[in-house]
C-alpha cells in the first residue's frame, strides 16, 4: 500500500505542526530553539524546499544578524531530527510534513520549482535495496529522491507562450 503526503495539501496548521515539532525534540530531549523554529516555520510557510541563501535571505528579515552558519546549524539539527528533508537533486531543504510517521521512504522532488511529494512504498524500497545489494553497494539513506516535473510546471512548459 502506498501513501502519499504532497506538501501543498496538508490538512494541518503550519502552528500544529510547529507543536509537532516542539514536543517531538522534547520527548527526545532536544531543544527546539527560537532560531530552529524559525527556520521550520518558514519552510512550512512555503510548501516547498527552499535553498539555504533563500533561508538566510528570509531570517535577515526577521534576524537581521542572522549569519550562514546560524542557518546551516539549523538545518543540520532539523535534519538530524528528522524534521526536515535535504534535497540532494535541488540542492535544497524541504519540511518534513508528516513528523510523527517514519514511512515515507521516496520523495519525489519537482527539479524546476522545487515541490516535494512524500511516498510511503515500503515494498519498492525493499525491492531497491535489494537490486542496489546484488550490485556490491548499500543504501546510506533511508529516503529515495525522485527526480520528476510536477503538473503545473509541465503544464508551464507546454504553454504556446513559451518560445
């Protein structure tokens, strides 16, 4: 059985899922701190990954002292915690939009406006890791990437206008 969770449909508040967060790294003994939060907060604000410049451009916004590493640091923890997603196919971060399940093993990642779609397929997975096996290699994540189009952009990319 696959599930599928797409960033642009979730059904709960960027707050709900700020308290997700907080009381997940609590329960693990983290802390998530006023900076982290602000950099979660606004991933989830935009439904979709983000680089880490356009991260740094927003925080100077809100911490106009705000430096590279002060971000970088943030994304590391987030990662680590399994808060949010590193992207390698769009060099980017996206939120993690489903915290509280470990089951969304592909994402599948638009590579021109950067939309994330979390799979759950845990039997494709295992059928991956099994091929990827039988190669003499082993898998270092437990996430897959998807490089794919989403449908507005191919719908963009097919507009008359388009030269």
């Amino acid at each position: 059985m696959h599930s599928t969770h797409n960033h642009s449909h979730s059904h709960k508040s960027v707050n709900q899922r700020l308290l997700e967060a907080e009381q997940l790294c609590e329960s693990r003994g983290k802390r998530l701190t006023p900076i982290r939060q602000q950099v979660l907060r606004l991933m989830l604000e935009e439904s979709r990954s983000l680089k880490a410049y356009e991260l740094l451009d927003a925080m100077l916004t809100i911490h106009p002292k705000s430096k590279p590493p002060t971000v970088y640091r943030a994304l590391e923890f987030l990662e680590e915690e399994g808060l949010i997603h590193r992207l390698d196919a769009v060099n980017a971060w996206t939120a993690c939009i489903d915290v509280n399940s470990h089951h969304h093993d592909l994402l599948v990642v638009c590579t021109q406006c950067g939309k994330v779609v979390e799979i759950s397929a845990p039997e494709i997975s295992s059928q991956l890791k099994k091929l990827i096996a039988n190669t003499g290699f082993s898998l270092t994540s437990n996430e897959t990437e998807i490089r794919a189009t989403c449908a507005q952009c191919k719908a963009k990319n097919k507009s008359p206008n388009k030269h």
